[in-house]
C-alpha cells in the first residue's frame, strides 16, 4: 500500500520548503511508525518548482507503507513540523492512498525510502 501526501498552496506561503510527519499503524494496533517528508516548494532563486497556470501549486511525494496486518480501523497522522504554528498559503493538505505507486510516481517512492 502507498500513501501520497499533497500539499496545494498559493505564492503567499512565505518558505522554501515544508517537512511533515507522517504516522501508520506498522504491525498491530500499538507500533507505529513516524516518517519525516520534505518537500522543496522553491528553488534557491525563489521560484516554484511546480509550475502551473492556476495561483496554486502543488507538491507530494510518494510514501510506501507495509500491508495492514489486521482488518479493523487504520490511523494515519499528518502534521507539519514547522517552527510556527500557522502556515500562511497553504491552501489544503490531502492524502492519496492506492495499491501501487501511480505512474510517474517511481522516483518520488525511490526519494522517500533514501535511494
């Protein structure tokens, strides 16, 4: 199973980057396991690093996570870890979860799981 964290945001958002924690359940109801995401947003020169023709852009990256090992309820966590607590243009943060990666999303699999 893979969970894909997006993020959509507007040229308000006044940082380069944003990390996020992530937690699943890994085993069994009490094992969970935390990831830490980083997402670059900007580049060194400040321009967006998704380009697109809408005010909003978008970034996200791939997360394998192991098969559930019991049926019943799941828990999935996210949470940014920035040093404040509200983060200005940040239009919404949303969760993709699918059976395989989707296409063209390979090389954001291999980045999460630091190949």
């Amino acid at each position: 199973m893979y969970i894909t964290p997006e993020i959509r945001f507007t040229s308000e958002y006044p940082y380069q980057n944003i990390s996020l924690a992530v937690a699943h359940i890994v085993e069994d109801s009490i094992v969970l396991r935390t990831d830490t995401l980083h997402y670059e947003l900007r580049n060194n020169l400040g321009q967006h690093t998704d380009y697109n023709w809408s005010s909003l852009f978008s970034a996200s990256q791939t997360l394998p996570v192991l098969r559930p090992q019991y049926f019943g309820p799941q828990l999935l966590k996210l949470w940014h870890i920035m040093e404040t607590d509200s983060l200005r243009g940040i239009s919404d943060i949303g969760i993709k979860v699918a059976r395989q990666p989707a296409k063209g999303d390979e090389s954001d699999q291999r980045q999460s799981e630091g190949k």
